[in-house]
C-alpha cells in the first residue's frame, strides 16, 4: 500500500476522498519528531497496515535525518519488537 505524505502526516484515503489510514509525526523540536497517533480504519484492520505505516514513517524520519520521540502505543511496540529500527528512537 502506498501512502501520501504532507509533511510529518502519512495517510491513505478511500475512493471518497474519506482518511482510511494515516500516522502523524509532528515536530517536537530541531531536529526531532513525536509519533504520536496511528489510526487505521475498520475495514483495513488485520492487514499489517499499521505496521506499514509506523515502517513509513520510520524511513521518512530517517531520511529527513531527524530523531523521533516516541508516544503512540502501537508505535512503542512496534520499535520494541524491532530493535534494528531504534537508531532514531529518543526518550522525550
């Protein structure tokens, strides 16, 4: 699934123009980031999309060369279970 990007917001939107999937990483301070909200709609859930989403906006974030503070639960667990990913993971 591919997502668009608006600055620190990645999301999907249905046929009707309607959000169906989206993570926000909005600006903490210089240089950092804090994910802080993942949703994903009903009709997607138990698709992996929300994985795909947080692997998103991992890679953005590093490309953007910033960090990232980490406050969405399904965020956290998902660093947790890959811990090749935390060379952008920061405590607040």
């Amino acid at each position: 699934m591919e997502f668009e990007r608006e600055g620190n917001w990645l999301f999907k939107k249905d046929e009707n123009g309607g959000i169906i999937a989206e993570i926000t990483f909005p600006n903490l301070r210089e240089g950092t980031v804090v994910i802080n909200h993942t949703f994903v709609d009903d009709s997607l859930r138990g698709q992996g999309i929300a994985g795909k989403l947080v692997e998103a906006a991992y890679d953005a974030i590093k490309a953007d060369g910033k960090k990232a503070v980490l406050t969405c639960p399904y965020a956290v667990k998902w660093f947790n279970d890959r811990p090749d990913k935390n060379d952008i993971v920061i405590e607040g």
